[in-house]
C-alpha cells in the first residue's frame, strides 16, 4: 500500500488488542502492518508508524504519553478520502477519541489488584462505536458461538446480501441493511450458519425494515430504556442488549455478562458484580477484564 495521510492519536490505542478484543468481527490485518476496519460504507485501512509493542500486552510509559503517528487511508463505499476531516468526520467517533482512556485505567482502585492488572493486560484497548443494525445482528449471533465462527457467519450475510464495493486494495462486501435482508429465506439464512438463531435474525429483519424498530431513533433513549427497547427483538437478552448499548450506541455503564465474566465475578469478586461502581466507566473495565479473560484462560 501506497504512503497516505499521516494522522497522530494523543491517546491508548493498540489495534491488535482491539482486533482481538471481541467487540467487532470483521477486523483485518495485511501483511505490510495495516489493519482495515469496516463500519457501515465507511472503509479505514490503518498502520502504527512505530509497531514497538503494539499488541505485546506491556506497558511502556514513555509510550503511552506520545502522541502514535499512524498512516490511514478512508474510504466512504468505494471512494477514496484520506484527509483529516475526512477521519475526524467518523473515524474520530468511532475510536471514541474524544475519551481520555489513560485516566480511566488510572481511576482504578488500588485495593483491586485484579482490574488493575487487567488494564495494564488491556492498555490500548477502545470502546468502538459501531454500527447499530450490524451490533444487534452481530450479538444475536455471537450467543453459544466462538469468535472465529461469530466472523465465519457474519463473512457468509455479508457476501449474500451486501453490497460490493472496490477499494483498490481489495473487493469487500459491506454489511447488509434490514431491507436487503428482508426477503432472507429461512434455508439461506441456516446457510450462513445461524442455526436456532435464524428465527432470531428474522424478526430482527421484519421489525427494523417494517421500522417497527427504528435503530437511530431509540439512541435519544436513556440507557436503562435503550436496553429494555433492544430486548423487544426475539432473542435477546440481558447480555446481549448490553453488548448493543455498549457497542454500537456508547452507553458506557452498560457492562456485558458472559461466560468469561461470570467467571471471573465468581472467583475475583466472591460472586459481587464491581462494574456498577465504575458508573460511566463500567463497560470499559468490562472489556479490559474480558480481554484479560480472553489472553489468560488458563487462569480459569
């Protein structure tokens, strides 16, 4: 890939950490250190000038305190747009680059040795904020899955049903909306793997494209309503509702329990869920303990 337009984030950012963190699926890696993310028609192909420890899970304070030069290329479908308004206008956004996540790691409480591990583990890590239909699809389908498969399936509704655009560099299928799913078959959608979730899916089509359920007009909820609204869809429930307040409209006090974080609740925390303490900050600690989780099974 050619030289492009070289941007400068003041903040944590470490994208093989968020690749790896379970929040989005369709994350990419090449071999000449780019990542390329996807949201939307919006395209990113995104390289860290200095890869020193990127994605090593140690903490270098003289690091953390400079400002990271990346090289980017953006993409809007298939046109091309490099410029810094054009990352600011979303990329800017969608990294949550606006939130200080250096002070919130520090905000940790000393007494609890295992967040701040955690978050040492995760320095880097980001809350993205993602695209609405593509999080509920995403998390309906996420439920009793691996992540490898979770990427499998959504690749599979993708190449179906999404639109192809060229960016030069490679052809990509985007994310479907509601109304290019809406004549989805039963059969085509067991084809992409979905199993029992396919009924799932399928009142979550017939409710966004009949606008029963309309994705941007519930995001002036508050979050206790936003998650009771989401909750409406068959399918989803508790975890997944949050997964959706956390990742595609930043309710940050939305803090997801799964497997993993039972777990650890369980045997960090003597069965007292912590996340209620950190306010604003719960469904980031969530991801710093569920990445540690994730790169620590062994611990469990």
């Amino acid at each position: 890939m050619s030289k492009n337009n070289i941007i400068k984030i003041k903040d944590d950012l470490d994208l093989k950490k968020i690749m790896d963190s379970g929040q989005a699926f369709r994350i990419k890696t090449f071999d000449d250190g780019f990542f390329r993310f996807i949201c939307g028609e919006n395209i990113l192909y995104i390289k860290p000038m200095d890869t020193a420890g990127e994605g090593s899970g140690r903490s270098n304070k003289n690091r953390s305190r400079e400002a990271k030069s990346c090289e980017i290329m953006t993409f809007r479908g298939g046109i091309k747009d490099s410029s810094q308004d054009a990352f600011d206008g979303f990329w800017a956004g969608y990294f949550d680059l606006d939130r200080n996540y250096s002070n919130i790691r520090k905000s940790v409480s000393s007494g609890d040795m295992f967040l701040s591990e955690a978050c040492r583990c995760g320095e880097g890590l980001r809350i993205l904020r993602q695209n609405p239909w593509e999080m509920l699809v995403t998390f309906i389908i996420s439920q009793r899955k691996s992540i490898p498969a979770i990427k499998d399936s959504v690749e599979r509704i993708c190449a179906r049903y999404g639109r192809e655009v060229d960016t030069g560099i490679e052809k990509i299928h985007l994310f479907p909306s509601a109304e290019e799913m809406k004549n989805a078959t039963e059969e085509e959608l067991k084809d992409c793997k979905l199993g029992y979730r396919v009924s799932y899916i399928q009142d979550a089509i017939k409710q966004v494209s009949e606008k029963n359920l309309d994705l941007q007009k519930i995001a002036s909820l508050d979050y206790k309503n936003l998650f009771e609204k989401l909750k409406e869809v068959k399918g989803v429930g508790d975890k997944v509702s949050n997964c959706i307040c956390l990742f595609a409209y930043a309710k940050t006090e939305a803090a997801p329990v799964d497997t993993w974080i039972a777990k650890v609740i369980d045997k960090y925390y003597n069965g007292i869920n912590p996340f209620p303490a950190y306010k604003d900050s719960a469904g980031i600690m969530q991801q710093y303990i569920f990445y540690y989780a994730l790169t620590h099974k062994d611990a469990f």
